[in-house]
C-alpha cells in the first residue's frame, strides 16, 4: 500500500512539474526591482512593460547584426521572440492578479494598453520585413504567429478589463490598498 501511494506522488509530481508555468527569464536587477513592486500595480506592470520593450529591442538588434548567419539570426529570434512571449505572459498573469485582487489599475491598464499597440505595431513590422526579404523563417515562424495570437488577444482583453475597471469606479468597487 505505501508504495503504491509512493509511486502515485511521484507520477503527480511528475506531471505536475511537466505542466508547470514556464516564466520568464529575468536578470538580477529586473527581479530586485519585481519584488520591491509586488504590491504596487502601478509599479509592477510598468516595470514588465519597460522589460517587454527592452526583449523587442534586444530582437531588433538580433535582426540588424550583419555577424550573424541567417541561420544563427533564424534561431536567436525564436529565442527572442520566446522571451518577449514569456514576459508578456507573466505581464497578463499580472494584471489578472490585480484584477482579482480589485485593485485599481486603470492607470497601469491605460499603459498597456498603449504598449499593447506598440507591441503589435514592431512584431507585426518584423513578420513583413521578414516575408519582403523572403527570409527562411520556419525556425520562428510559429512563435511569431504564437505571439501576434496573444497580443491581440490580450489587448482586446485589456480594453475590456478597463471598461469593467471604470465601471467599478463608478460604484466604488475597489479593495484600499
């Protein structure tokens, strides 16, 4: 009976780590700074959207560095753009918690909002750029598609997280912080 329930926890543990979120890569400082702001939506969503526009900068050098093969380019933009991704999701994983919470992020949410645009505005340039110079673009092709996805996605959920956020204000829904 023990080993049963001792093979039956590690088949869950096992799956369950299989399953785990996959998050996002972050340096030292961009942590330090995440953790000081854990309690600040205002604070913390803006850090994750000025995170998000240095990976779109850091996959636009990538893209303009005559050094690299296209192969190499290939591949370090998947990585780039995977990056971007992940960040991004931790971003919504984010505003969800906020939401959840009733905080008030209607200022933060107007940010994204913005960068939302923004966003889909670089990556929808890179995927044209990408198709003008009939660049081999299968090593990227479905995070990119992955990506355009969830922006828009994303940003459609945003407006409406702001509308239901004016909406509570009116009713003075919010939790103090």
């Amino acid at each position: 009976m023990k080993i049963r329930l001792l093979a039956f926890l590690t088949l869950a543990m096992l799956v369950g780590s299989l399953y785990a979120q996959h998050h996002a890569e972050l340096n030292p400082l961009e942590e330090d700074a995440l953790r000081d702001s854990a309690m600040e939506p205002d604070q913390r969503l803006k850090l994750y959207l000025k995170f998000a526009r240095d990976r779109l900068d850091k996959l636009e050098q990538v893209r303009a560095d005559p050094k690299l093969t296209p192969k190499d380019r290939a591949t370090v933009t998947h990585d780039r753009l995977q990056d971007f991704l992940d960040l991004y999701d931790e971003l919504n994983d984010n505003v969800d918690t906020f939401i959840d919470r009733k905080n008030d992020i209607r200022k933060p949410l107007k940010a994204v909002i913005e960068a939302d645009a923004e966003f889909q505005k670089r990556l929808k340039a890179l995927a044209d750029s990408a198709a003008a110079a009939k660049e081999d673009v299968r090593a990227y092709e479905f995070v990119l598609s992955s990506t355009l996805d969830t922006l828009n996605d994303s940003a459609t959920d945003h407006q409406q997280l702001l509308q239901d956020q004016e909406e509570m204000a009116k009713h003075k829904q919010f939790t103090k912080q």
